[in-house]
C-alpha cells in the first residue's frame, strides 16, 4: 500500500493533481471517484478506504482531507500494511488548504 498526499485541494484552481491522478485513471479505463473527506469522521473514512478496497479498486482519491485523517490514515497504514487485500493499493490524499 501506498499512500500519496497533496497539499491543497482538487477544487480550488490551483491544485488540480487529484483531478490529474483521476483523467489518467479515466483514460485507463478505470473508475476512480473523489471521495469528499469532509463528509466524514476520521472513522468513517477508514471504513470508506476499506470498503473500496475491498470492492477490488486499486487508487482511491479523497479530496479535502484534514490534519488529523490524513495522521489517521497513515497510522491505519501501518496496521494494515501487510494485508494480502491492500497489496498495490494506492491513497491519493489531498490536505485541506
């Protein structure tokens, strides 16, 4: 597993790399939605990693991450690492501005 954070958002004009990250995924054939961290608990976004990876995506993009799930996702990381169902699962993370 592999976790990528950006600082800035997709949205705001000027930090467009998990919009980037998204047209090449689109381009790849593959469905790569943006998930809003603002809309969850640190909790609540873990459970979201999970259950995408467990739906088989392999790059997950997540948009308007905070301090503090950003640490959250790092420390569920280190957890769950060497857990044969997040091999080449890659985290795209954006930091709130």
């Amino acid at each position: 597993m592999q976790i990528q954070v950006f600082m800035g958002n997709a949205g705001d004009g000027q930090t467009n790399k998990l919009q980037s990250v998204q047209d090449r995924l689109d381009l790849a054939g593959q469905r790569a939605p943006i998930i809003q961290a603002g809309a969850y608990a640190e909790d609540g976004l873990l459970q979201m990693l999970e259950v995408r990876a467990a739906a088989g995506q392999r790059e997950i993009l997540v948009d308007d991450c905070s301090r503090q799930q950003i640490l959250r996702v790092l420390e569920w990381q280190s957890c769950v690492e060497h857990e044969p169902r997040f091999d080449g699962l890659v985290i795209h993370l954006a930091r709130k501005d």
